[in-house]
C-alpha cells in the first residue's frame, strides 16, 4: 500500500494464555481526489468469513450490531466487517454466495441483454476464499470456466468490476456525475483492501484508487449507497439515514476471552 499519511493501527490478538498469534488485521485512511476513504488490510491468516443467515434461523443479521450481537453469544468478537454483494427487494443474494463451503445462491449469469442495476455493467466477479486460505478476486465469466480449480470456502459475486487485469473498467469515466457512497475489495499478492468512501465518488475515480493507491490487478465493487464499514467499534462510510438492512457481510472475528 503507497502514500498513507494517517495512522497505522496494528492489532495483536492474544488466542491463549501462553500463546499469542499476531493478525495482520489493519486500517488505514486516505484523502483521495478530495474523498476520504477508509481501507481495512486483510490477510489469510485473520479469520475472514462471510455471514448471511443467522444459525438456525430463516433470517439474515441485517446489520453489523445483530452480527456482533450473535457471534457474541458464541464467544466470537468482531473485529471487522462491511456489507457483502448486491442484493434483491426479497433480501437474498443477486449473485454467487458460498458459506463455508455450501453454495447458498447459484452463480448469476447475466447477460448484457437482460443485465439491470450494477449487473448492468459487465463484466461482474466474484470475491471467493479457497481452502488453503488464499483469496481472490475473478472476473465472473473466468471464475465459471475456473471453478473446478478451486476448493470455494466463501464467496460472494457483485459487480460491476473495476479493475480487469489491470486496466480499468471500459465504462467508466472520469466527467460522470454518478456519485455515490462506494464500497469495494481487492487482492494484492497476500493482502486483500476493503475500501469504503466517506463521501460520494464516481466509478472511475473509485476505481483510480484501486489501481494507483492498492495496486491491485483486479477488483470489484461491492455496493454503493448504504455501504459502511466496521472496524473496532466504529463506522465508515455511508451515513446513518442511508442504511438499510443487509443481506451478505464479511466479517474477520476472533475468539473472546
């Protein structure tokens, strides 16, 4: 990561009484083409996992405060969390979801043709974890013919992408007038960057951060809007009035003591 003139928090989680596990678990923040953003380091060896449906119940978390409150009951803090992929009026997944190995939603196939919302704007991708812990960030089509190559623990889809092999999306500009609270996450070698804007931004200039601060290959937009982001008891991102309930979340916790 390049250019962080603010703080540097690292956080070292004592799992045993004799025995602590430093995580890489990190966040920074950034003034980028006049917005401010908030950008959580991730690495394999935080417990990163993707959370829908509350255990034994037909009902989703809804909200970074029900997560808590539920891994709470099971001995689990949260460190970090921010809201997953896109998601339809019926409150499920408009994409691929996978928990802990089980595929919840099916991989959506959307065309150009009949493509709507951020779907719109293919391509998609698909942010997955495998089994040896790697992450990683396809495009949605490369991730279909691909599949088999991987052992999927978690996976969400969303799109549009923003940036493909290292070149940005095609369809986006630098003079659109698209501004909007964004949300995103991408892989750079062994590190993976959630990012989410304190102020509303463009597609292209979202995506500008990606490629030039993260120097990140490939990386996908998670959600615009109502996008925030837990970290340590405090909220970026969208405000307060713009939230409503979510549907997927990723979320790093660890045991409490």
């Amino acid at each position: 990561m390049r250019n962080w003139k603010l703080q540097h928090t690292s956080i070292i989680l004592s799992l045993m009484a004799i025995q602590s596990v430093a995580f890489a678990l990190t966040i920074q923040e950034q003034t980028y083409h006049n917005v401010d953003f908030a950008v959580v380091e991730v690495s394999k060896d935080d417990d990163l996992q993707l959370f829908w449906k509350q255990p034994n119940v037909d009902q989703a978390y809804q909200s970074f405060n029900g997560l808590t409150k539920t891994l709470a009951k099971q001995k689990k803090n949260v460190l970090f969390a921010t809201n997953s992929g896109i998601f339809g009026q019926d409150q499920t997944p408009l994409g691929l979801h996978v928990e802990k190995g089980i595929r919840l939603q099916a991989l959506n196939q959307v065309t150009r043709k009949d493509a709507t919302g951020n779907f719109s704007l293919i391509p998609n991708g698909v942010f997955f974890i495998d089994k040896s812990g790697q992450h990683h960030v396809l495009e949605a089509e490369n991730f279909l013919k691909n599949q088999h190559k991987y052992d999927v623990v978690d996976a969400t889809q969303s799109g549009p992408m923003l940036i493909i092999d290292g070149k940005m999306h095609p369809k986006f500009f630098s003079t659109s007038d698209s501004l909007k609270y964004r949300s995103g996450v991408c892989v750079n070698n062994d590190k993976t960057y959630f990012a989410v804007t304190q102020k509303p931004i463009n597609f292209y200039y979202f995506a500008k951060f990606f490629q030039d601060e993260l120097g990140c290959d490939n990386a996908l937009y998670l959600d615009g809007t109502l996008s925030q982001l837990y970290y340590q008891g405090k909220i970026y991102g969208a405000p307060f009035w713009n939230v409503r309930p979510y549907v997927g979340i990723w979320a790093v916790t660890e045991p409490s003591q």
